[in-house]
C-alpha cells in the first residue's frame, strides 16, 4: 500500500504502481458494482489517497449515467484520468480479463462435468440463492429509486411489460426514457433524483488528485480528440465485425453474437440484472444459445467469480459457442472459448469509448453531475426489471418441471434462508453463496 505524501510535497503515481493494484483489483472485485465501488473507494480514497472525494463521487455520478458496467467504468476513468489513454485501457481491461479467464474455465468444467453430482449439488445450492440475491436487489434498488408513487407507477409498467406482455426490453427502456423526459417537463420536482451517491463529506486529508488539482493536459476537452477517439471506436468495432463475417460468414454464431451484444451493452441502464431479461429473449428464446436452466447456471457461476457481474455474457458466449459446434465437432473448447472473448470484447468495448469520450466533457467542471428525468424514468423502470427477473429465476428453480410437476421445496428453504441472511443479517454475497453451495452439495450426495 502506497501512503501519502506528506503535506507540501507532491507525489506522483508511476504506471507500473498502478498497474498492480489495477492486476489485484481484477482478482478481488467481488460482491458486484456497491462492492467494486466500495474497495476502490476505500484504497483509492481513503489508503492511497490517489484521488479526492469529490473527484471520486464526481467520476462516479458520470459512469452513473451510462450504459455498462459502472464499476469497471469508474476504474477505467480514474485510470485514464491518471495515466491518459493507456491508463484506462489497462485498468478497465484488468478489472475484467480475470472474470473472463476464471468463467472460461469454470464454463468449460460445468459443460464437462456438470451432470457430475458433486459439482451439479453446488448449483443446486447456489441457483436459489441467486434468487435471492435477485430479489434483494430489486428491494434495494426500488428502496433509492421508488421514490413517489408515479415512479412506482414506472416499476409496476415495466414488470406487466415484461412479463405479461413480453415486450422486447429495447422498448421497455426507451419508453421509461421518453415517459421521464415527459414527466420531467410537466411535474419536474417528481423526477428529481437525490444526487445519485450525495455529496462528498468527509476529508481524508490531501490526495495526488485533490479537488483542486488542475486538470491535466490530455483531459481537456477538444472536437477535435473527440472525434479521433470516436472513428477510432467505431473502427475497431467495426475490424473486428470484419474479421468474424471475413472468417466466419455473414450468418455465423459469432456475428450474430458481436451484433446482439453490442446492442446489450448499450442498453446496460440500471446493471447487470436490468439487461439479463433481454439477453435472456435473445439468448434463450430467438438464438437458443442456452436452455432457461443454463441461463440460471451461468448467472451462479458470474456471482461467484471477481469482476462486473455482467460478464455472465461471456458464460451464454461460451455455451453458445460449445452447442452451435461452429469449429466441429471436435473443438468445442475452443469454440467456446472463442466465442466468450468474442462476447466480451463487444460487449465492453463501448464502455471504454464512453469514457474516453465523455471523460474531458466531465472534467470541465469538478461540481455535481445531475441525472436526468430520462435516466430517472430508466431507472425506476429498471426495478420492475429486475422484479421480473426474480420472478423467472424463481420458476425455473422452485419448479424445475414446470407448474405442473413438483413443487422443490428444498430450494424454497436455501433460497428464504440466503434472502434472510442478506436481508436481516447483512451477510455478503460470497458468504451466502458459500454456504448454499455446501447445503446444496450435501443434500444432493445424502438423498
């Protein structure tokens, strides 16, 4: 750990520095975005002391706004704002290439072995505490979100969407966005949100980045770097669209693959649980990459893995690799493998074009970055979202054979026990899944 500089003097950062805590980070961002933002708040913030507060929070509210992964957003900011452009690459692609390589070999023993009963006991265990994870989710998302009753009019709007109605969520967010700017417009003081993660109120004494720093030289804005930084995103978007259809075909698993996760990683409003009912309709249903049951699996295996819980994607990439056999018969791991970076790749790419677009707009001013009726009408949509997808995950868990087949009461007790354990004891996720993965073992080995 790196300690301040004492007062007066000023200490730099070196790139290698950074790069080891960025590599740790990729290996100990567990318990999803509140606590990847929570261990980079307490060694950034208050050990490190590489950035204030304020420019911490006002970094936060940005990657707040967009679409992606918040956490692995804030990471590559503070990286790029550090070290320039390489600085973001390095910290956003450390804080996911771990989650990627641990998923790979995970997917790759559960699509082996899977059926083995030690290993399918500890996915008994863990799919209904995935559930409740689900739902403690919903429950503390509405509880910051729902904050009168015409947002709660939004959630309740988006879940009968969904559920119901089985409308596409491109729509479900577009509408919340559209109906928020209207809101916004009519009864403004219903759509204000209370400053994303507040203010910035404590002072843990001066930092390499303090609230006065001025902001370096590769941070100012310019048309001009933005539009450079623009064509070449959309560049290396679009070389790697090349290479697969150029390898692969027009009609190929992979490009269907690097198309529909782009469109996913620009609709990420709200994390990982908002977007999955959408990669679940294409997945699932339209593509048939993966089964209902492997969609739950690969969402247990994402919570127990470091990184943005979002890298599941890279679970439905490698399944999907693995069942279409687009490599033949006798190179499914590779396929798979294959695939999962394929998905990865679009999937985070628009993340790191965000910030480094967006990155010298946000630093022109060190105040508060104010969400937008649009954003809030997202948002409050995105707890009915996510109340949908607790719904699906508990049919699938509570019914494996369908409504008419048994009720699995021993996953109803794992799954109220995990909610319990989070919900009135405050246990972390890790802990949870730990020990619902060793009831889930033993009850399967025992009966």
């Amino acid at each position: 750990m790196s300690a301040a500089a004492p007062e007066g003097e000023t200490r730099s950062i070196s790139f290698a520095e950074a790069f080891r805590f960025w590599l740790k980070l990729g290996f100990i961002s567990f318990g999803g975005p509140a606590g990847q933002i929570s261990i980079m708040h307490q060694e950034l913030v208050e050990k490190r002391r590489w950035i204030s507060e304020r420019r911490f929070l006002h970094a936060l509210n940005y990657c707040m706004v967009l679409p992606g992964p918040e956490a692995q957003q804030l990471a590559t900011y503070i990286g790029w704002l550090m070290h320039r452009t390489w600085g973001g690459i390095v910290a956003g692609g450390l804080f996911v290439l771990p989650s990627l390589f641990i998923l790979i070999a995970l997917t790759w023993i559960y699509m082996a072995w899977g059926d083995v009963p030690a290993i399918a006991g500890i996915l008994y265990g863990i799919k209904p505490a995935v559930t409740a994870i689900v739902v403690f989710a919903a429950i503390r998302i509405g509880s910051r979100a729902l904050k009168n009753g015409v947002l709660w009019g939004f959630a309740a709007a988006a879940f009968i969407g969904l559920f119901a109605l089985d409308l596409p969520f491109p729509l479900i967010v577009i509408g919340a966005g559209i109906a928020g700017w209207i809101g916004g417009r009519l009864r403004p003081k219903l759509f204000e949100m209370g400053g994303g993660h507040g203010a910035a109120d404590k002072d843990y004494g001066p930092a390499v980045i303090d609230d006065d720093t001025p902001t370096p030289e590769h941070a100012r804005f310019s048309w001009g770097r933005f539009y450079r930084v623009l064509a070449f995103g959309l560049a290396l978007w679009a070389t790697g669209m090349a290479i697969i259809v150029a390898s692969f075909g027009w009609d190929s698993t992979l490009r269907q693959m690097g198309w529909f996760f782009t469109k996913a990683a620009l609709l990420t409003f709200g994390g990982a649980y908002a977007v999955l009912p959408y990669v679940y309709q294409a997945a699932v249903e339209h593509f048939q990459w993966v089964t209902p049951h492997q969609m739950i699996d690969g969402l247990a295996l994402g919570e127990t893995t470091p990184g943005p819980l979002i890298m599941v994607v890279a679970f439905v990439g490698f399944v999907g690799g693995w069942t279409t056999e687009f490599l033949g018969t006798d190179r499914l791991v590779a396929a798979g493998a294959l695939a999962a970076a394929v998905v990865t790749w679009f999937t985070f790419l628009p993340s790191f074009i965000f910030i480094l677009l967006g990155g010298p707009l946000v630093e022109t001013t060190h105040g508060e970055l104010k969400f937008t009726a649009p954003l809030t009408g997202i948002t409050a949509a995105v707890v009915g979202v996510i109340l949908n997808l607790a719904v699906f995950f508990a049919y699938h868990v509570l019914w494996p054979e369908g409504l008419q087949g048994r009720f699995d009461w021993p996953s109803a007790v794992i799954g109220i026990a995990a909610f319990v354990a989070l919900w009135r004891y405050k246990v972390g996720i890790m802990p949870v899944i730990g020990v619902c993965a060793v009831v889930g073992a033993a009850w399967t080995l025992l009966t």
